[in-house]
C-alpha cells in the first residue's frame, strides 16, 4: 500500500514494496528503523494510521532504497564490474558494506573494525552514541576500497550535496589526520572553509583513507549524483566535484559518475530485469 506525504511523494506503508531484491535482510530492517519520515509530513488520516512515522526506504524517492537495490543486485548477480567499469575498470570487487555493515553478514551491527576507525575519528559519537559518519557503500577487493557517497534530487532542483548543514568544523579531524600524518590535502585546502563546504566528501575521504590504512589497501572516493539536477548554488555537480579534487593532494583517486550512467551500463540481461524495470520507472531520474 502507498500513501502520500503532503508534498506528494508516493511512499509504501511497508518500506519493503519498494525494495527489489533481499527485502527481508536486517541491515535494511535496522536502516528502515533508524530513518523515518516525520509524522506532519504527512495528512492527518495517515498520522493517525502511523503515529511513528515510516521508513524514508518506502519512499519512492528514497536515495537508499536505490542505492541497495543497484548495488545488491548486482552484488547478488556478480555483476558489480559493470559498474566499476565506469570509472576503474579492473577493479576487483567481492565484498560490499552498505552503511558500514557487511551485506554478507545476517546482522544489523556494524562492521566491528569499521566502527573502531569511525570511534577514533569521531570519539564524540563513540559506538553510535552520536551520528557519525555513515558511507552509503563501500566496494572492497584485493587491493582497493571504494568509498561510495551518492546523491539523488529532484530534476530541475538544486540540490545541497555535500555541503555541511552550518558553519564550523569539529577539531577531532585535524587531530586524527594530524595524529597519522595523512598527507591527503593540498596546501591550499583551507580546514574550516574547505571541510565545511565539502564536508560528506571530506569525511568519506578521511575515512577511506583510515580504512585502506587499515587493511593495507588502496583508496578510491566514487560520487554518484543525479544527471538531472545541480548544485545548491547552480553549479554543475562536476565543476562542484573539480572543486573538491584542487584542494586534494592527489586527487587521481576519486571519480564522479550518474545514476543515468549506470543505467547504461547495465548488461541486458534477463536476470537484472528487475534492476532495469525499477531504475526506468524510478520518478527522478528520468529514463522512462
């Protein structure tokens, strides 16, 4: 069943109707709990049917719900090449984690040696006591992890991205780059007015590295954004993203794609039917 918000976004009443493959597993029940939709945005007969709320992964507009369904499909379907493809062919992808928990893991806890880095470059939020840092995916193989931080909107809209929510930077962060004496960041990159503008990208970025640190990897930030919409001060995604990649020391590891992009990399295969069913009628990106 679906209902509508206030502002006219279809949402399923059971988030998983909006989910196209692995619906039942606990890492989308535990998301499904922690992310929800406020009651008053919604009329008053389904605030009454739903005095909770409901889980942002039963909107139709759900960033997540896209995310999981591409990125498990073609997990599922040993097909994630075709994505990485795009922007770093041969990669060898065989683990995924969907915000820092393991999709091959039957358990809604955190990735234990994920949530030790996060505990020592956000100590405020130790254990989840406080919002910390959350990719939406990462891509693991041999050699290489891949911080994955997507992006959807509104056609026509512009969209804020990775821009922080208000002015000022936690000092923890210098301390922990300072404390493994990263060298991730150009000599122009200005902590306050650079973190804060590129603030989810920073963290992703930060948090890659400690990883690969880690796990004696490699590092990549892959972007994913909406071909169909732009910047919160009308620039383009990628001029935004270009931005981001000056202030980096070495910014040959980082790479922004579309969902549009994926879309037509898809192979035209009976078993990603669904994939391809649930993207071409998907309401914002514009493909059917």
């Amino acid at each position: 069943m679906k209902v509508c918000s206030r502002g006219g976004v279809p949402v399923y009443t059971d988030y998983r109707e909006n989910i196209i493959v692995d619906s039942s597993h606990p890492i989308l029940a535990w998301k499904a709990n922690k992310d929800r939709l406020r009651p008053s945005w919604f009329p008053r007969d389904v605030q009454k049917d739903f005095p909770g709320g409901l889980p942002k992964l039963g909107s139709m507009h759900s960033e997540d719900a896209l995310t999981w369904n591409i990125f498990r499909t073609l997990q599922l379907k040993n097909k994630i090449q075709c994505l990485t493809e795009i922007f770093n062919p041969g990669l060898d992808i065989y683990r995924v984690w969907f915000w820092g928990h393991d999709a091959d893991q039957e358990s809604p806890e955190i990735d234990a040696e994920i949530q030790d880095v996060l505990n020592q470059m956000e100590p405020w939020g130790e254990n989840g006591a406080k919002q910390q840092t959350e990719p939406d995916v990462i891509l693991c193989g041999k050699r290489h992890v891949v911080m994955v931080e997507c992006k959807l909107g509104k056609p026509d809209k512009k969209v804020k991205a990775w821009q922080r929510s208000s002015r000022g930077m936690r000092r923890e962060y210098a301390d922990f780059i300072e404390g493994r004496r990263f060298k991730l960041f150009a000599d122009s990159f200005d902590y306050e007015r650079d973190g804060n503008r590129f603030y989810q990208l920073f963290r992703n970025y930060l948090l890659g590295a400690a990883i690969a640190l880690r796990w004696n990897t490699e590092f990549s930030l892959l972007v994913i954004v909406n071909a169909l919409n732009s910047n919160h001060e009308g620039r383009s995604h990628q001029d935004e993203f270009n931005s981001f990649r000056s202030v980096l020391a070495k910014p040959s590891n980082t790479f922004i794609i579309t969902w549009q992009q994926i879309w037509e990399a898809l192979p035209k295969e009976e078993n990603l039917s669904p994939l391809r069913e649930f993207m071409a009628r998907h309401p914002l990106l514009g493909l059917s």
